[in-house]
C-alpha cells in the first residue's frame, strides 16, 4: 500500500532527500513539504518541473506551525524530518507531537541521501553553523590548487527564489550572482570562492548538478550548510568544530552525525577559546570518533583601518545564520571592536525596523548585535534602513563578504576578514597530500 508522507524542511536538505528518495518512487505519495527557520518559503510549491511524473501539478510547502493539522487532514503515514542544526530535544519534541497525531517519525540515513561522484569529493562540514566551514574552505582550495588541481565547489543549497529556475546554478562571476538575484546569505557563501578562482554550483537538483560540475572539475569540494550532512559520498570527509560552543558537538542534529563519520576533525578558534573548553571538545571528539585525525586551528582576523574603531561608539553587524539558529552570542565583529578598542558597542534593537525587527522577536538571545538577515529584498531595505538609523560613529562588518557592495551604507564601515590557521602538526596540506 502507497504510504503518505510529509517532509519537514527548510528549503533545501528536504527538496534533496525528496529528489533520491521519493520522486518518481511510486510507494510513497509525498503529500506537503513543511518549511521553518527561513522567511517567506511556506506558501509555495515544489515545482512540477523538479517533482516528476507523479506531480503533475507539483507539492504545496506549508508553514511547519500547520503540521499537527496537515497529518489529520491527510491522513499521513509518516513525517521525515529534513533540517538541520536544532538541538536534540527540539528533534524530539517534533517526534513526540507527530506520533501523538498518529504519524511515524522518520531521519533518513547518510548514505542513501549522498550521491556518489565520478571525481573525489572532498566535504567540509560541521557540528553547527558558524563554526568556520567558509575559512576552512578557501584553505582546503589554496591548497589544492597549489598542487596544480582544478577545484570546483558545491554549496549546500540555499533556494530562496524561483525553484524551477533554481535548479543548477553556475557562479564564476559577480555577475553571475546578480543575474540569479542572489540573496545576502547566498552572496556571503559564493563571493569568497569566485574571488580566489573557484566555481561554485548550487541550486535545488543536486544530481543534475554534479553532472555539470564533474565535467569542469579534477576535485569537488562539498560546502556545507549549518551542520548538515554532505548530498554527495566523500573521499575525505572534514568536520569543523567549535570550542566557543563545546558540547554542542554531541547535542545537535546532524552534527554529531558529521563527527561520527569525519576522516579529520578540525577545532577551529582555539586562538579566542578557553584552554578547558579546548580540551573538554577534544575530549568528546576521542569519545564519539576515535580515528578521526585532530588537526588545532584558529581563526585569526585583520581589519581595514583599526583607528576608525578606536574610541569610537561602534555598531556591529554579524554574520545572521551565526547569531540566529547558531546560537552565538559573538562573532567576529565583537572580537574586532574588543581588540581595536572600541569606546561602546551599540545596541541597535532601538532602531530595528520590519523584518529585522521580527528577527529581533523570534531570537530575543541575540543581544547588542545587528544579524545581517538577507534572505529577499525588503529585509535587504530594512537592513541597511537600520544600519543607517542607528546612532553610531563606526559600522564594524563581520559577515563573511562586504555588506558596502549591497547596500548604501551612510557611516564610517570597517569590514572584518578571518582565515583558517593550523596551529602545530598535522596541517591540512598533510591530510590533502593523497589527492596530489
């Protein structure tokens, strides 16, 4: 008998594991996607260009808060979760309202969600969001591209737009990311890597996506998103950690999925940690995956001009995912206008205005930071309408690309840049050498 389904998701690992488990798969009827986490996905459709022939008229994507009465309604069989970055008690809660609707409640497995590749895959992954997968990225490129290797990344997706013509995107150029309307999230994830070379592919339909890509690549790096899981088989498997949040590594879903199966194990920000922190990380990591590689790395940062943030009232604006469902009370922005010796760091909640006020509402723990929230155009207006009401002498930019290339920025802006450094031995040239 045909089992109804629901896929709870957020734009992205939901739209894949549908793709290789379910679409054209004619036991399951996938019946609604729910979506969370993200603005403005609910209310759309899972295009029938992307769900086969069994969709004719494509799959509605509901708000997740209707999820209780969709599996009444539908008579739903089971309901598999497919997002990431949430705690496990957060998982749980959702497992036990689905099974008292009357519904299973299912996470699918690593490797029947992961394609395989015809060239190495190398997926840098995490134990959550903001733990310096972008840092480690550009460090895994440089190097590989110093041993003579073409290199071509694959984000995980982010599809805020018109999914249809979302699914495969090429970027190799800024204007590549204007032409596919990019969103600040999006532009902070492809900008670094079209600046040091690299060509990034992203989108909705991660096979037909690898095609492309395999034809242009010796070596496919897997980008990842928050902590998910790689879409594609890895030949080596890298796991960033955080000290800033240690414990998380074995709290959060997928995190310590990635831990449990990682080939190296990178502690990152061990320059801005304390030393216990350090070792209770180090500790965990041994517990859950002994033969995994350790390598010790921090996160060192430079600023464009430090006399613009010496003694001045400073707002600062910090990477959104990072602060949002991250859960960091900090990112680099603070720790820049701690060292330069910033006179006052500026609450902006005063000031915030339209969708980053809600985002204000639905993360009240964010505190005397500006999450640079970019997901369409208005929270991109109301974004640069609070950065210019706030009474500020310096804006400190800590996002992973220049806010001043998308919007006006009307007061003095001093951009943040971090790097990936490894600290003694191993390095990550030494676990890269076999793919020379």
């Amino acid at each position: 008998m045909k089992r109804k389904l629901i896929i709870m998701g957020a734009a992205g690992r939901d739209f894949h594991n549908f793709n290789l488990r379910y679409r054209d798969n004619e036991d399951y009827e996938i019946a609604a996607f729910t979506a969370t986490q993200i603005p403005d996905i609910e209310g759309r459709k899972y295009p029938a260009e992307l769900a086969g022939k069994l969709y004719p008229n494509g799959i509605p994507i509901y708000a997740e808060e209707g999820l209780i009465e969709l599996i009444k309604k539908h008579n739903i069989d089971g309901v598999v979760f497919a997002y990431s970055d949430v705690p496990y008690e957060y998982v749980m809660h959702k497992a036990a309202q689905v099974n008292a609707a009357g519904a299973d409640f299912m996470l699918l497995d690593s490797k029947t969600t992961s394609l395989k590749s015809k060239a190495p895959v190398i997926s840098i992954c995490a134990t959550r969001t903001g733990c310096g997968k972008s840092q480690t990225t550009r460090r895994v490129s440089e190097i590989l591209k110093s041993f003579g290797k073409k290199v071509v990344a694959i984000r995980h997706p982010m599809p805020y737009g018109d999914l249809a013509a979302q699914k495969v995107q090429r970027f190799a150029t800024y204007e590549d990311m204007d032409k596919h309307k990019c969103t600040i999230e999006e532009r902070e994830e492809y900008e670094p890597h079209i600046d040091s070379g690299v060509i990034v592919y992203a989108g909705v339909d991660y096979g037909a996506i690898l095609e492309q890509a395999e034809q242009e690549a010796d070596i496919v790096i897997w980008d990842g998103g928050n902590n998910d899981t790689s879409f594609y088989q890895s030949d080596l498997h890298i796991v960033v950690t955080d000290p800033l949040r240690a414990g998380h590594e074995i709290a959060y879903y997928p995190g310590e999925t990635n831990l449990c199966m990682a080939d190296v194990v990178i502690i990152n920000k061990i320059d801005t940690a304390d030393y216990e922190d350090v070792e209770y990380l180090r500790e965990n990591i041994r517990e859950v995956n002994p033969d995994a590689i350790i390598i010790d790395a921090a996160s060192p940062l430079t600023v464009e001009d430090p006399n613009l943030i010496r003694g001045k009232k400073a707002l600062v604006v910090e990477d959104g995912p990072t602060l949002t469902h991250g859960e960091m009370s900090f990112g680099a922005g603070i720790v820049a206008a701690e060292k330069y010796g910033a006179a006052e760091i500026v609450d902006p909640r005063p000031w915030v205005t339209g969708k980053i006020e809600e985002t204000f509402q639905k993360y009240p723990d964010i505190g005397t930071l500006l999450p640079a929230m970019g997901y369409g155009d208005q929270q991109v207006k109301d974004l640069e309408e609070t950065i210019n009401a706030v009474e500020c002498d310096v804006v400190i930019i800590g996002t992973p690309i220049d806010l001043r290339k998308i919007i006006n920025i009307k007061k003095p802006a001093v951009r943040v840049n971090y790097d990936l450094q490894e600290i003694g031995k191993p390095t990550l040239e030494d676990v890269l050498k076999k793919f020379k």
